[in-house]
C-alpha cells in the first residue's frame, strides 16, 4: 500500500449524455488528495502534484488514457498498469484500470482498482479519481471492504 499511496498524487476521472465529446490529446494534469478512505499509508489529504503528462486517445465513443511519466510509473508498480480504458458520454468519461499487482495486509491478499470519472468543457478535462480495494473476502480484508481513496484532477490540453 506504500506504492499505491506514493503514486495517488500522480493521475485522473468523468459522467454523461449525448454524442461523444472530441476528447483526445495531451494533457497536462494537476491533483489533489482527498479523502484517504482506504487509510493509505503516507497518503495526505490536500496534497498535489502538478505537471502530470496523460495521452487521451479516442475512438468513437471509447478512450484510453495513458497515464505517462513518473505517474505512470508509480501506477505499473502500485496497481500492474498505467492505462485506462472506457467510455465517452456526451461530455462526460469513465474510464477503469483493473489492478494486478497482489498486495497482502495480514491474511487478506487485494489489489487495487482505479476509476476515473470526468467531464471537458473545451480543452479543460476536470474530475475524480477513485482507488477502491478488490479483496479475496478473507475476514482479514474487512477494513478494507468498500474503501474509497480519491483524489480531484483538472487538466488542460493545447487549443484543439
């Protein structure tokens, strides 16, 4: 869990209706800690870090985003990827990584998952980024049960 909560001030999140929005390109992302649900070690509410370099890729009504730099890293470490994967709704993305990187707290071995749930108004992408706990249902993993970590983001890319 040291990984994860070294690499949550470093990534990304949207909701929707309506044609896909043009979302592609680079952005530049800065985020925010908020509330350590998962009580993350060295995590600390209202941190950030700024100067978070993301490639938004789309395809119709599907995006990817990758999640680059030392970020992206920290994300191949803490969770086994940096890459997103999802929908565009209107102005609104979902985007989810399925970790696969085992981590084991007493008896209870999980991983972590990632969502990012975001919307754009011109070239500003603004949202959340939630890290939820996917555990064995072992009774060691009870604190960790429906655990919620977020982080806020905004971001911008180069006039489209």
């Amino acid at each position: 869990m040291r990984i994860l909560a070294t690499l949550l001030p470093c990534v990304l999140v949207a909701c929707g209706g309506g044609d896909p929005a043009d979302v592609a390109g680079d952005y530049t992302i800065a985020l925010t800690n908020r509330d350590n649900g998962c009580n993350l070690e060295n995590y600390v509410e209202g941190n950030t870090s700024t100067n978070i370099p993301v490639v938004l890729s789309q395809e119709g009504g599907t995006a990817t985003a990758d999640v680059m730099g030392g970020a992206g890293v920290v994300l191949d470490l803490a969770l086994g990827s940096h890459t997103y994967e999802g929908d565009v709704d209107g102005d609104d993305l979902f985007l989810e990584l399925f970790g696969t990187r085992s981590q084991t707290q007493g008896n209870c071995t999980f991983t972590f998952n990632s969502e990012i749930d975001a919307s754009i108004s011109g070239d500003t992408l603004t949202g959340v980024i939630n890290y939820k706990a996917a555990t064995v249902g072992n009774p060691d993993c009870a604190p960790l049960e429906g655990c919620v970590t977020f982080q806020e983001f905004n971001g911008t890319r180069p006039p489209q």
